[in-house]
C-alpha cells in the first residue's frame, strides 16, 4: 500500500480523503492556495506545501505546482478528489509519467466519457440506452434545424465538454432554438475552451438516476445501488437520496445489471457513476462521471462500502475480493447539500463562520471543513457541509433529518439550511413525487 498520498483538492473532499487515508496508515500531502492556508485538511495533514494564489488556474489547476509538490514531498500517488483536475485526462497521464500512482480511473477512460458525444456513441455500444439526439456535435445552424427537425422539439442544447449545466440551453421551436445555439456555445466555450454542442430531445418530466460503480480493472465490477438526484436547481444537485423512490425492485435491478455489465466490458478501474435520465418506465443514459461524486457518502451509509478507501486499494493494484451478490444495501440514506448562500436568492454568502456546531446522534454524519473561526473564501464553489442522514426506512430518515437541520448553526455567514428545512417539509417532497424541475417551481413559487 501507499505510504503517502498528495491530495490534489480542498475542502470537505480534501479532508475525506485524508480520513481514509489516514485509517490505512497513509500519509498525507495537503496542496493549498494562499487563501486555504487554515483549511482543516492543510491543519491535519502531515505535509503542507503552498502551491499559489487564490484564483483556481494558479493553484488547484496548476499541474506543475502539483506535480513539484509531490516530488519534493515523495509521494506515490495523488488523488485529485472531484472538480478541479479530478476528469482532467492530460493530468492523469502527467501524473503516471511523472511516476506517481493517479488515483482513479484509466486516462483513456476519462478522455472517452469527458467527450459527452463519444460518451454517449460508447455508451450505445456497451448497451446502455441513450437519449435520442445529434449524431455528433451540430456547430453549424442548418445541422442544428435538421437535428432538431429529426429528434422532435423541444430540444436539449449541451456542451460536449461540459457538466454542472454550463454550456445547457433548451429550444422548443426552431425560432429558439437559433437563438439558443450561440449563446450555448458562448457559453460553452468560456467554461470548456470548447465551443462545441449536441443536442438531445428533451424529457419533460424527468427524474436523474445514477449508479455508483467500483471496478478494479481486472474484470471485477460492483455497483452499490442507485442515487436519486433529481432535486435540482439550476442544474445543480442540492439533495441526493437513495434508493429511489420513484423506482420498484425491478428497474432498480435492471438498471444495476446494465451498468455492472457495461464497465465489466470496457474493463473500467476505480469509482464512477452512470448518470440516467428516467421517465415513464425507461432509462436513458447522458454522461459517465469518472471520480468520486459528491454525493457518494449516501452509498456508502446503506452499502458499509468505503468508497475511497476501494478507490485507494484499487489504485495500488489490488482487487475488489468480492462480488455484487455480497454487496447488502440496507435502510435510506439522504443528503443536503449545504452551501454559503442566502437561501432565498442564492448570492454567495463567503465570510467569517462565528459560531459552529454541527449535529449529531444516530444515523447522523456530516462531511464539512468548517469550524469555529474559518473564514469562507469567495473564490471557490460555495459547497461548505453535506449532512448525511441514513434511517431504516425512508420515513426515519425524513424524521432524523428534520432533526438534524434543527439542530445544526453556521454563524456569520448565510447559508441554505433554511431551504433545507422548508424542502423537508414540502409535501410532494415527503411522498417522494418530484422530478428534476420540481425545485424550480418549488422555489419559484416561494413556498
């Protein structure tokens, strides 16, 4: 195993992966910008090396800094966490030919499903169903009309090299649809550095599944159940939950199987998700995110599974040792994602925290960096806690939840906990009868 691992992130997901790190007796490297300096996991860490400023691009996207810092420390391998270089398949490949151990998946494998559009024609040709769409990207306005013409309106406008709804427009007529394509490349092209977009027919009321997958490349693969994460603004997750309760015993089988088979084949290696759009009792495939998610502790608290610790053990050549029948999902788990933003207009509430106390008892975890005097920088995602419920049943978990977002305070700063609380108790989210424009409406009506 690893005697040292350097940490290519910040944040809750920095110090997630130093935890599990630090239970298999790995040392830690903790990289930061000037602005992280205090940041719990540069605290904890065993090494700390400042890697630049604080814009992203001069630091957390700085791959020489990091590969230096890795260098100078003698570590064996880095774990880029999620965001920043985590799909960054020129990184992974830097990092190898460096000689240090990438933690996570074959470069190829992240070049293939970074490209939504070779994402997609892959994933046909593993069997996985697909949204219909473009055969490829439709730059030009003519192939844009004909695609849409042939697909049926409205019309779903995505970047190729995209995620987190940049780049993501949508076109119900053809009037619209000429308005939308240049500005969905604009916009893809500030985010991306491509231009590039596709389009896909777009589902009314769909709900997004996602499968979480272990594969050791070496022909062993597992899934640990599906994510429903449907609750969305602005194409952004804000509450996860599994299992699904918009799904029966079947189609969560089905489902499962598809993927399980679909790595097996392409003989992928570490953590991943398949993410579907599902509606009216079909699946359709739209990206593979290659690195852990997010929301990947719900998995882990119905499946015992430590997610890192696997990507860990699999990055260092061992193999899963065990198969998906001794795989147990036990109970409900739910995540809110907590951010510092107000909760009603969502503006970035970065600052100084004055007062903290994060709640606990059973079934209770939360995964946050915060503490007591840490001051919220404003150059980064706005993500600062993920409270992590898990209960017997989907109504114990509601009831712990409600809870628990009683009892947590984040001082000094504003954050979304309150629309936490009012989600919790909207009645369509307590039945479990939403989909992916319900939070729309829901916040849009100002419940």
């Amino acid at each position: 195993m690893f005697e040292k691992v350097l940490i290519a992130n910040r944040g809750e997901i920095a110090l997630r992966i130093h935890r599990a790190c630090r239970e298999m007796g790995i040392k830690t490297v903790a990289v930061h910008s000037t602005a992280d300096a205090d940041a719990m996991n540069v605290r904890l860490a065993d090494e700390t090396v400042c890697i630049g400023p604080p814009p992203a691009r001069e630091s957390y996207l700085n791959v020489a800094a990091i590969l230096t810092a890795a260098a100078i420390t003698g570590a064996d391998a880095i774990h880029p966490g999620l965001g920043f270089l985590a799909e960054n398949a020129d990184f992974a490949e830097a990092v190898e030919e460096h000689g240090f151990v990438f933690i996570g998946p074959a470069p190829e494998h992240i070049r293939l499903m970074g490209d939504k559009v070779a994402a997609k024609a892959a994933a046909a040709r593993l069997g996985l169903p697909t949204v219909p769409g473009s055969a490829g990207v439709v730059n030009d306005p003519v192939a844009a009309e004909r695609a849409a013409a042939e697909i049926g309106y409205p019309v779903l406008i995505k970047a190729s090299a995209g995620g987190g709804g940049r780049g993501m427009k949508i076109a119900r007529d053809r009037a619209e649809l000429g308005r939308m394509l240049p500005l969905a490349q604009r916009e893809a092209a500030a985010f991306f550095g491509r231009g590039d977009v596709y389009l896909e027919h777009f589902l009314e009321r769909p709900r997004h599944i996602e499968i979480q997958v272990l594969g050791d490349g070496q022909g062993g693969v597992v899934h640990l159940g599906e994510r429903d994460c449907s609750m969305q603004r602005s194409h952004q997750k804000v509450v996860e939950e599994t299992p699904s309760p918009g799904l029966n015993a079947e189609e969560r089988d089905r489902l499962g199987a598809l993927a399980v088979e679909a790595m097996r084949e392409l003989g992928y290696r570490s953590a991943g998700t398949l993410e579907f759009l599902y509606q009216e009792g079909k699946f359709f495939f739209i990206e593979m995110n290659t690195r852990l998610q997010v929301e990947h502790p719900i998995s882990e608290m119905v499946s015992g599974v430590d997610i890192v610790r696997e990507q860990l053990r699999i990055a260092d050549g061992a193999s899963l040792g065990y198969r998906q029948a001794e795989i147990r999902l036990s109970g409900h788990a739910i995540e809110c994602r907590i951010n510092a933003e107000n909760p009603v207009d969502f503006r970035p509430s970065p600052g100084r925290v004055t007062d903290y106390h994060a709640p606990g008892g059973l079934g209770v975890r939360v995964d946050s960096a915060l503490y007591q005097g840490y001051v919220v920088p404003p150059y980064y995602d706005s993500l600062v806690s993920k409270l992590i419920i898990h209960g017997r049943s989907r109504n114990e978990c509601l009831m712990r939840l409600r809870r628990a977002l009683e009892e947590y305070v984040i001082g000094g700063i504003e954050t979304t906990i309150p629309l936490h609380q009012r989600l919790v108790a909207a009645r369509d989210f307590i039945d479990g009868d939403y989909d992916i424009h319900w939070l729309e409406r829901f916040v849009g009506r100002g419940e």
